[in-house]
C-alpha cells in the first residue's frame, strides 16, 4: 500500500487532470452535443454513481474488520486504531481514486485512428 499523502496527492491530480479535459464537454451541454459528448456524459455520471457504492461497499466491509479487530482486543494502541480507521477511508476513497486515474490516462490520451473519444 502506497503512503496516504502519496495516495491523495496522485488521486488530485488525476482529479485535476480528469475535470480539465471533461470540462469542454460540459460546456458543449449548454448548446448541442454530439453523440459522443453525449456518451462521454453518460459514463461520467455512471462512473461517479458506481464509485460511490464500490467505495460505500469496501467501507463497510473495513469497518466491520475494525470493529472486529477492536471488539476481541486486536486494536491494542493508538497506532492500531489510526491504522484501522485509515484502512476504513483507503477502502472508501480506493475505488474512487483507481477510476480517476485511469479517466485521466484514457482522456489524456492521444486520439486513435481519427476517431474521436
């Protein structure tokens, strides 16, 4: 596991990176799309929606594992429950930061063949 500063750091950039290059389609929403503005719409909002309940799902999960480990006495120091309480938001935001990242590669990409994303 990467260091959580390392983690938030790469994850903004990508944000950064990702909402530049969408940003003219959202702009083109005010007037008329284009099928593929339209399509590129579409998977953002899918994209942020499933994020959400991937990220809801491994939290709660993480969480379970917390309240384990600190109901039968494996949470022993404030270390411990620092470390377990990072785990539960690394599972939260985990998802999340993978799928801007890659929205980032793939919208930073040159185009191929002619054929517009």
């Amino acid at each position: 596991m990467t260091s959580p500063a390392f983690h938030w750091a790469e994850t903004a950039l990508a944000t950064w990176t990702t909402i530049a290059l969408r940003m003219p389609v959202l702009m083109a929403s005010a007037g008329t799309q284009t099928e593929s503005d339209k399509r590129e719409t579409e998977r953002m909002v899918t994209e942020k929606i499933t994020s959400l309940q991937h990220g809801m799902a491994d939290a709660g999960l993480a969480w379970i594992q917390l309240a384990t480990a600190a109901a039968t006495g494996e949470i022993r120091t404030v270390n411990g429950a620092v470390r377990a309480w990072s785990d539960v938001m690394h599972a939260f935001t985990d998802h999340g930061s993978k799928t801007v990242r890659a929205n980032a590669k793939r919208l930073s990409a040159p185009h191929r063949g002619g054929k517009k994303r």
